[in-house]
C-alpha cells in the first residue's frame, strides 16, 4: 500500500520499479547485477574496503535517477525479488533468531537489515559459505548484492523497512507469457 520500490538483483542486471497505489511510476533495467559487478570490481577475498567504496561510488552514479525518483514519490519500503534478495533477507532473520521462519511476507526494519549487510560486505567465501543463509550459489557474489542494498537504502533515508517476495522477474514473464497468450 506504501509507495515502494521494487528491486530484482539478477546476475547480469538489476531490474527496479517504483511502485505508488499500485501504479509503475518509473521502471529501469540496469547493468548492476552481482555476478557482473563482482568480476569488474572484487578481486579480494573478503572484499577491501576500497572494492567496497569503488563498487559504491558506481552504484551512486549508475542509481542517481533511480533514487531521485524514489525521493520524488515518498518510498518508505524496499520489496526486493531474487534470489540474492532473499538470501540477504535470511541473513538478517539469522542474526534477529528468525532463521527458521519464512522470510517472505515480513517486513525488517532497514537498521537491522543494513546491519546484515554489513556482516556480508566483510565475511570472507568461507564465512559465507558457512552460512545458513546464503545458497551455496551466492556465495561468490552476494557480497556485490550486499553493497548494492546498502548503497539503495542509504540514499533513501526516507525507508523504514524491507521485504523480500516469493516471486521474481522469472515469475512475472510467465504469467505475462500466460496473460497474452492464453
């Protein structure tokens, strides 16, 4: 019901939405996706600070229009989709005591979520992969998908809590396959 922005953390790519009374007020598919953005910019292992800052400063340049849009229409929610989403949600439910739960239709307040994000930004592969959280398949880049989340929510000041759905892009182009074809 509140203005939203809707994310889908692809590998490639990165598809946002900024959604208001269920109308698509701006949509942008850009090149950020984990997979791409951890072979530009992570060479270490746990990631530098600096491949942290650098990762950053491109996501600020390449998001400017995206969180101007956001801050135009009053978004006070993150609804993310993927799996690098979710695996990043689980990782805040794992430090709230939550592992167990469904993350899905659950709002986390964006401190503890940031703070989650923190903890994958300097975990090393190992500490990932250990994780309870984190599909065996992320490990490699979640940390880029980590950098990615808290860039989007400290250039929103303005959003209070994050979601994560149980559907994604993949989700969406059936039932548009089925919409127009059937």
């Amino acid at each position: 019901a509140e203005p939203s922005l809707l994310v889908d953390v692809g590998g490639g790519s990165v598809e946002v939405i900024v959604v208001v009374e269920d109308t698509n007020v701006y949509s942008a598919s850009l090149k950020l996706g984990a997979a791409r953005m951890t072979e530009q910019f992570v060479h270490t292992d746990p990631m530098s600070d600096d491949e942290q800052a650098d990762l950053r400063a491109h996501f600020k340049a390449e998001l400017d229009e995206v969180l101007a849009a956001c801050r135009e229409h009053g978004v006070t929610t993150i609804v993310g989709s993927s799996g690098t989403m979710k695996s990043l949600v689980r990782v805040t439910q794992e430090q709230r005591g939550e592992g167990r739960r469904s993350p899905f239709q659950h709002s986390f307040p964006v401190d503890e979520v940031r703070t989650a994000l923190r903890w994958v930004m300097r975990a090393s592969d190992d500490e990932r992969e250990a994780h309870p959280a984190i599909e065996p398949r992320r490990v490699d880049q979640i940390g880029a998908g980590a950098v990615l989340l808290d860039t989007i929510c400290a250039g929103l000041p303005g959003v209070r809590s994050v979601r994560v759905s149980p559907n994604a892009l993949r989700e969406g182009m059936v039932a548009y396959f089925i919409d127009t074809n059937y």
